[in-house]
C-alpha cells in the first residue's frame, strides 16, 4: 500500500482560521477532525466496542447480511472511504467487491497510523489494492474529482454524515456530488430517528467503562498540546445529551469550575465558565424520507437502501 500526503502530511491540524472560527462560535466547539490523533483513533475503536454502542454491531450486520448485494449494486472498480478507520466492518464488503472484479480500495482518514493500519488487515484479500488518502474529507474528494480514472464509488459509513453541523453537511454533501461522474456510486449510512433514552445510552459510557470520556477529553488535550496551552482534564466533565429540537446528539466537555485555556499560538484564550460546555462532537439523526431528500438534492438519485426497521439505522445507495 501507498500514502499519499494531500494536506502536506498532518498540517490540516495547524488549520489556524478553521479553529479559530469554530472557537469562537457562540458554542465554542472544537473541529472533528481534531478528535482524530493517534490516541483519538485508539480510543474511538475502543467506543466502537462499548456494549452500549449500537451503530457499530447493526452496521456490521447489515454489511454481513446484504455485502454481496450491496458490492454488486456499486459495480465500480475504484472504491474509496471518508473517515474509514480500521476498516474492519468494510472488509466484509471489499471482500465482495473484489471477487466480483479488481477493486483500488482508496481509504481516507486524518490518522496515517490507521491508514496503515487497516491497508494490513486488508492485505489478504485477492483483487484488492489500496492507496491511502491521508486528509480531510475534502482534500481527499477533490484528489478523486481530479483523478478522473475507472468508476467510483464512495462509502460514507458509521453514520459519520450525521457528525457535521447542517451548513457543513450541506457543503460535505455537494462536494461528494461534484467528485462523482455519472454512473458514479454514494452509499451513505445514517442513524434514524428514536427515543432520547436510547441516544443518551449509545453515546455516555456505561458503568465501568471511560472510552467515551477519554475521546472527547483528548480533543481538548489534542488542542492545547498543539498550540502551546496547558490543560488540567480534572476540571471538565465528558457527557453528551439529545437535542430533539435539533435532533442531534450533542456532545460536550462541561466545565467543572470557571477556567480559561490560553492557546499562544492561535492567540486566542478559551474562556468557559462553570457549567458551560465545549462542543467536540455533533451526531445528528435522520428521518428516513427527508435524509433521502436532503442527499438527493444535490443531484444524487435514490437507489436501493438496507434498513434495520427495529435498530432504525440504514445503509442507502444513491447514484449520480
């Protein structure tokens, strides 16, 4: 496997306006992608295996019960990832795809180490090549919008199309039509709408167990590490709560006194009072017509999707 460097190595975590601007939001939220270091991505493969958290398991079943239908829909040599990890549940499904045909898997992540990662555990499956894309989600779909090349399809799975605010899944979701030719694939999955009480246990840490909190605490570590604070992780409290106004799942540090973060090399000062919350993570939920409205307005046709009625969790298939 190769990788290859689309934001000159890791410099999108130096994206100084990016962070800036998402600081300084009315809800101080810090950027996604920043939840993604090396330790980020170990602890979020530890969430994936919380026996609370759902997505994963019902995801991996649907992969398992309709890879072979799904693989056979997308009919496209070249298959790339957004936000693929360790790529263990998208095994099942290049497994698939490559015994159909000679498949380039084309993986796209802001971890290099999972990149790697996951081109190892793929290594055994005949037909299958790989190429890394180490970047955001945007560097990498312009990389394939100016590849041109062999049909594309593009998974966007662990319903992660729902960690984005709607202005940004607006723009994610253009962008992803406009690196796609016609005859092109988009298979997206997203969490469907439910109960709060089944959010809030999906999303908190069970007893005896600290993944959750350990991820959304090292984003804040992440940060000051990167631009010269200092952090005492002691004087914030990880919780996420629903928002069925809004209908996201809405995760926060929660200041357990008044602090202040001071970050010299964004010259900035993060101000949060007792009781006040740091945004490090949105996970909104859909309606199932209107998510497959919202896709279709930029240009994407539904065409077969894979439900979970009793889970509420999906896999849907558009088509450029």
């Amino acid at each position: 496997m190769s990788v290859v460097e689309l934001e000159s190595g890791a410099a999108f975590f130096d994206d100084v306006a990016g962070i800036r601007a998402c600081l300084t939001e009315p809800l101080p939220r810090i950027p996604p992608w920043f939840g993604y270091d090396e330790r980020g991505s170990e602890l979020f493969e530890q969430i994936t295996e919380l026996p609370t958290y759902y997505l994963t398991r019902v995801e991996w079943a649907l992969l398992r019960r309709h890879g072979a239908d799904i693989a056979a829909r997308l009919g496209c040599p070249r298959v790339a990832e957004l936000g693929s990890g360790s790529a263990k549940k998208t095994r099942l499904l290049l497994a698939e795809c490559a015994a159909r045909r000679p498949t380039h898997y084309l993986p796209v992540d802001v971890s290099r180490e999972m990149l790697e990662h996951s081109a190892d555990r793929l290594g055994d499956l005949p037909g299958l090549s790989v190429t890394g894309l180490w970047g955001r989600y945007e560097a990498g779909l312009d990389r394939l919008h100016d590849d041109g090349g062999a049909p594309l399809a593009v998974l966007f799975l662990g319903a992660n199309v729902g960690n984005t605010t709607p202005g940004e899944r607006s723009a994610l979701l253009a962008r992803i039509a406009a690196a796609l030719r016609p005859g092109d694939a988009f298979a997206v999955s997203a969490d469907l709408l439910k109960p709060a009480a089944v959010f809030e246990t999906c999303y908190n840490d069970p007893p005896g167990y600290s993944a959750f909190a350990d991820f959304r605490l090292n984003h804040l570590a992440h940060l000051a590490r990167r631009f010269g604070g200092q952090v005492e992780l002691d004087d914030f409290r990880a919780a996420a709560h629903y928002d069925p106004d809004h209908q996201v799942v809405d995760g926060r540090l929660w200041a357990r006194r008044d602090r202040s973060v001071e970050l010299p090399v964004l010259g900035l000062s993060l101000d949060v009072r007792r009781g006040e919350g740091i945004n490090v993570g949105f996970s909104a939920k859909f309606d199932r017509d209107g998510f497959r409205r919202d896709v279709e307005a930029h240009g994407l046709r539904a065409e077969a999707e894979w439900v979970d009625d009793e889970a509420g969790y999906g896999i849907f298939l558009f088509r450029r």
